[in-house]
C-alpha cells in the first residue's frame, strides 16, 4: 500500500426486491494494493463489482471510487477511472481485436489510441494475433483480450471478476502471471475469485464475503485469527509418557495424539516452542522424525467462515 | 447535455464492422426490398398506354415507402437485445459512454444503411420504370412531387421505426421476439404508406407537411423515450 484509498466502501447495501445481493459492506483499498474478493456463487462478489463500477445502483451505504463518490450523477466520471474486466470476456467475435480495442480506445478516450493499444497488446503478449478475429481465438487468448482492453485506459482501479474462470491451469497461469505483471507497476486491483489458491498468490489482502463480509485481512493474518498455532511433531516410536515431555515447556499450551507415534501441540510461539520441543524429545530419548508448523491454508481459513453459514 | 461525438463514432463505426459481417442480418436487409419492389415492377411492365391515365392521379410508388419502415426494424431489434444475449453489452456500459450516446450510435448506424437501400431500391425500380415500362406509363408514375416525398419521408420513416426498434430491443430478452414486435410496430407506417398508395388516403401538399411534422416529432419523441427506458441495471441484471 502507498498511502491513501483508492476505493473506499462504507455500509454499501444491495437488495433487489427481497433478495438481498450484498448487505453492509465496508473496507477500504489503497493505493497499488491487489484486493481479493473471495466468497461461494451467489455471495454478492460481481453484484458488488457492478455496483462499485456504477453499472447498478446501490439500495444504501456509500462509496468512493478513484477518489469520486458514487453517486448517479458521477457515473461517467467514476467510469472514465476505472476498468471492469467482467467474468465473460465479452468481445466482438466477427471483429478483430485491434477493432475490438479500436472500439474501446474511442470509448475511453484515450490520446494516441494505436500506441495505447500497441502497448495493451504487448503487456498481454498479443501482438502476433492483433488482426485475428476474435472468434478464432482460444477461450484464454479472449481472456487476454478482454484484459488488454481493460488497460486500454490507464485506469487508477482494475476490477477483474473472476478473470481465470473456466481456463485450463496454463492459460489461468498466464492470467496469474499478468495480474503480477500489473501488480509490479502499481495498478491498484480488485480481484473477485472463488479460486483460494489465486487470491493467497496474488492478494495482499483479501475480504471474504457471503452477502455480509465475514472477514478481511492478510492471508496470513486471518489464519492466525481463525487457528491457533500448532507444531505438528512425528518420532519413530510412542512416547511413554508424553504429558511428562511436553509439560512445562515454554509456549505449549496444549497437545494431544495424532497417531500411534505424532503429537499437535498448541503453540502460543512456533519460533520458542519449536526448539524447546526438539531438545525435550532427544533428552526423553525418542528418535525424532520431524517438528514442524501446520500450515493453514487460505482454503482452510474460507471454509471455516463459509461452512459456518451453513 | 453534451454529446461525446467520437463515442458515437466508435458505436457507428462497430455496428456497420459488425453488420457486414453479419450474412443473415445482410441477407434479411436484402430480402424486404427484393419482395416489396418485385411484384410492383412485374405490375407496371404489363401496363399499357391505356392504363397510364388513372395513374396520373395515384401515388403508386409511395407503396415503397414500405422499405424504410421495414428494414431497419430488423437491424434496430437486433441492437441491444443482440449485444446483451452476445455478452457484450456489459463491457461496453463500463466505459465512459452515456446512454443516449450509445443509442445514437446504434440508431445512426442502423438509419445509414437502411437510408442507401432505400434509395438504391428506389433508384433502381425508376430506372427500371424508365427503361422498360411503356413511355406513357412511366411519365405518370414518375413525378417530382412523388420522388420529393420519397425523398423527404425515407429517413423519417426510418429514423421512427429505428427508435421503435430499439426500444422494443431493450425491454426483449430474445433476438427472435424482439424482431417479430419490430415489425410489427412498424405495420402501422407500412398501413398508410399502402393506403396513399392505393389512393384510399388522397396525397395531398399539406398532408405531406402534417406528415413531416408529425414525424418528425415521433423521432424527437422516440430519442428522448428510448433514452429514458434505457436502464443499465435492468439491462445487465434482468431484474427492476
């Protein structure tokens, strides 16, 4: 984070009807910081992008986008700002794709349109396809595409809505490698996924969302405030009376038996409990396989808020 | 209100790239005037001298006024429902772009090449008259009175079925559904186009100018009605 909010969110509500899309929604996302916004379908992740990108209007809350309110009267400016890379692609497929981003060029008013589009190409590595119909690409190089175009405008906030959905692990390799590409210039990004492994790789923080956001955070940060610290301990035979080795160690806080010969202790401190650990079992005399920290995942830490809601 | 003109432009300029390579969207452009203008030039090659006295006080060739009611109603349905069921619409809302512009880019890239068909067609069935109709006969289908009427009125009538069009295409969820109401909203248009043809409305000067006044305040009407149904949310959303 640089300083300052790009996109600032306060209470933002939308209902349709009955049906409420997303309900009291609040962060806020610095300057050149890449946001995930993870959460199951139908938790509001893409209602909530339309709104922030004034295609639809919130029922209540507020919000600053790109440092404009959201407001109906500001929609064209809030757009001339931002980009929204939407989960289909959308291209003209009897068109080619200089003209799909010739298209888009005149509509975000870029100066120099074939320079801003040479260089879009070029970050997407579509040169050599620029006078291919669009229809006859791969669903990953309209996926390019698309992403090409949402750079067309320079934009201050990319929102990309699931951006590797539906591509195959090496096209949605390609995408990851743009994202960080983008991410190294400083392009301030929302990413909405439900892929957890995208958002721990590229996120540096992500909120989770399931109609009201559950949490937000590091990555690493929401696993220590979900899971308490444990070492995971393996020796070749059972102890004969671990209570006696891992009592009064320092920063075990508890253990118990995984398996005929492994242990998970609670830790308050891996980096003091670790050592300790190690020095209790080779003077107990047990042949120690190995000590480490479990290792929560971000999937572990989404699961627990989500399943949650049953 | 101001009005983005290279915005516009980049609507116009898509829809005409997307048409040409559109075969059913030409072909069905192709088809209206072949069938309107046809039976009629088959009818005025088997007149003969004799047949060209009561024609001198008809307004036959008004008949073709039909071409721009019809045409661009199929290009007109097909311009917002097409682009929402083809997932482009989204991409294209996120941008700068104002309704009324989008709308104007779309109407304006509708009305072109339903205006030169409509005067192709119309130059065309002339020329016809003129070479193969007997002398008699196309001296009184041919008059300058007819041929400034048809003139003043082909985009008129085409900008009204224009807007009528894509309003019926913003509020449709289907392609299909959106072009059969098309024409049938412009039926009324093709019903007193047909009656001045036949005679059972008398043409006359100031009907002419009620006419053109009347439409153009339809077109007037039916920017400003278009614009304000148009509704991003409804459109990306389904719902409202």
């Amino acid at each position: 984070m640089t300083g300052g909010a790009a996109l600032s969110v306060d209470q933002l509500t939308k209902r349709f009807g009955d049906r409420v899309a997303f309900e009291d929604v609040s962060f806020e996302i610095g300057h050149g910081e890449v946001f995930g916004f993870l959460g199951p379908n139908g938790a509001g992740k893409t209602t909530t992008v339309r709104t922030l990108g004034t295609l639809i209007a919130p029922t209540s809350g507020s919000a600053v986008v790109a440092g404009i309110p959201l407001t109906p009267d500001n929609g064209e400016e809030v757009r001339r700002r931002i980009s929204i890379m939407p989960e289909s692609p959308g291209l003209y497929l009897r068109l080619s794709v200089l003209e799909n981003l010739g298209c888009f060029a005149d509509l975000y008013g870029v100066s120099d349109p074939p320079g801003r589009i040479d260089r879009a190409l070029r970050a997407v590595n579509l040169v050599d396809r620029a006078r291919d119909a669009c229809g006859t690409l791969s669903k990953g190089l309209r996926q390019r595409v698309a992403l090409a175009r949402a750079l067309l405008s320079d934009p201050e906030i990319l929102f990309l809505d699931e951006p590797t959905a539906g591509l195959d692990p090496v096209a949605a390799r390609d995408v990851h490698e743009l994202i960080d590409g983008l991410r190294r210039r400083g392009v301030t990004i929302f990413l909405t996924t439900h892929r957890l492994e995208e958002a721990e790789r590229l996120c540096d923080r992500v909120a989770i969302l399931n109609t009201t956001l559950r949490r937000i955070g590091r990555p690493s940060d929401l696993r220590d405030q979900l899971f308490s610290k444990t070492l995971l301990v393996t020796i070749r035979t059972p102890l004969r009376d671990p209570g006696r080795v891992f009592a009064g160690l320092p920063a075990i806080d508890g253990w118990q038996q995984d398996g005929p010969a492994g242990y998970v202790l609670a830790v308050s401190d891996v980096t003091v409990a670790a050592p300790a650990v190690t020095r209790a079992l080779v003077a107990a005399g047990a042949d120690v396989l190995s000590v480490g920290e479990a290792r929560r995942s971000l999937e572990d830490v989404y699961l627990k808020l989500v399943e949650g809601d049953g | 209100m101001s009005i983005n003109r290279r915005r516009v432009r980049a609507i116009f300029r898509k829809e005409l790239q997307e048409f040409r390579r559109n075969r059913s969207l030409v072909v069905g452009m192709s088809i209206v005037p072949v069938i309107f203008s046809i039976q009629p030039l088959i009818t005025v090659f088997t007149l003969n001298t004799a047949a060209s006295a009561p024609l001198r006080h008809e307004h036959v060739l008004l008949y073709l006024l039909a071409i721009p009611a019809l045409v661009p109603s199929l290009v007109g349905a097909y311009s917002v429902v097409g682009e929402r069921q083809q997932g482009t619409l989204e991409p294209v809302l996120t941008t700068p772009i104002r309704r009324e512009e989008l709308l104007l880019g779309k109407a304006l890239a509708a009305f072109v090449p339903s205006v030169v068909v409509a005067y192709v067609v119309y130059g065309l069935f002339l020329l016809c008259v003129e070479l193969f109709a007997v002398p008699a006969v196309a001296t009184a289908l041919i008059r300058p009175s007819d041929l400034l009427a048809q003139l003043v009125f082909t985009p008129l009538l085409a900008g009204w079925s224009i807007w009528l069009s894509i309003f019926i295409s913003s509020r449709a969820s289907d392609v299909r559904v959106a072009q059969q109401f098309a024409t049938l909203a412009s039926l009324p248009s093709i019903a007193v186009t047909t009656l001045l043809a036949l005679n059972a409305i008398t043409a006359s000067f100031p009907l002419a100018v009620v006419g053109v006044v009347v439409l153009l305040l339809l077109n007037r009407l039916g920017w400003r009605l278009v614009s304000a149904s148009f509704d991003r949310e409804r459109l990306i959303t389904g719902t409202r």
